[in-house]
C-alpha cells in the first residue's frame, strides 16, 4: 500500500512538473503556486473521508500535483529572486534546510501530539473494560 502511494505520486508529479516548467513563464509563477498551495488542503480533506486503499491512493496523487508544482517552481523563483547577486546555491540550500527541519520537528510533534492525546483514552478504556461484569 505504501509503495503503491508512493508510485502514485511519483506518475503524476512528473507530467505536472513539465507542464508548469513549461506554462510558468506564460501563466505567472504565482498563480502556478497558489494552485499548489490550493492542492494542499483539499488533499488533507479528502483523507478524512476513507480509509479504502484504492481512495487513499487516488487523493495521494494530489500530492503528486503539489510535489511537481513545488518542485517545479521552487528553482525558478529562488533563480528570480537571486538574480545577480551570485548567491543562489546559498538560498536553495537554506530552502532545502528548512525543509528538512520542517520534516523533522513535523514528525517530533506529530508523535509528541499521539502520545499526549493518547494517554487519557487508553487509562480511560482501561478503566472502563475492568469495571465491565
């Protein structure tokens, strides 16, 4: 199932990443990125609604849409707003860096956050199974 979403989103990101390389002068980088930040949300909703594996594939492959998007523009942007300066490198590798802090404390908090929630429903579950006749 994991590999499958993987897959998934990996199929639709490159075609998604072509076309916005390709439409990203014509259309504008911002509206190509406020689709991707519009991907986002809808996709976190769609999660919520089942648990079918076949549907939890189907609303990965937004994220196969995100992912191409972001990939796509990110480079081109940095490139924009670097333009002349010679620090480009610097300015990807900082985005790269706080993506992969933003990764690690999203998980950290994340498990953090199940622990804490957790801990009041297993005390009361088991209280309520040892009163039960």
């Amino acid at each position: 199932m994991m590999s499958a979403c993987i897959v998934a989103a990996q199929l639709v990101m490159l075609p998604i990443a072509l076309l916005v390389g390709y439409t990203a002068d014509s259309w504008g980088r911002k509206p190509l990125f406020l689709l991707g930040f519009g991907i986002l949300p809808i996709q976190a909703v769609l999660y919520t609604f089942s648990d079918d594996s076949a549907w939890l594939i189907g609303v990965q492959l937004l994220d196969g849409v995100g992912a191409g998007v972001f990939g796509a523009l990110s480079p081109l942007v940095v490139a924009d707003l670097m333009r002349g300066t010679g620090r480009y490198n610097l300015a990807l590798g900082a985005i790269a860096t706080v993506h992969g802090i933003g990764a690690s404390v999203s998980g950290l908090s994340r498990a953090r956050l199940s622990i804490i929630s957790a801990t009041p429903w297993r005390f009361l579950r088991w209280r309520l199974l040892r009163q039960s006749p």
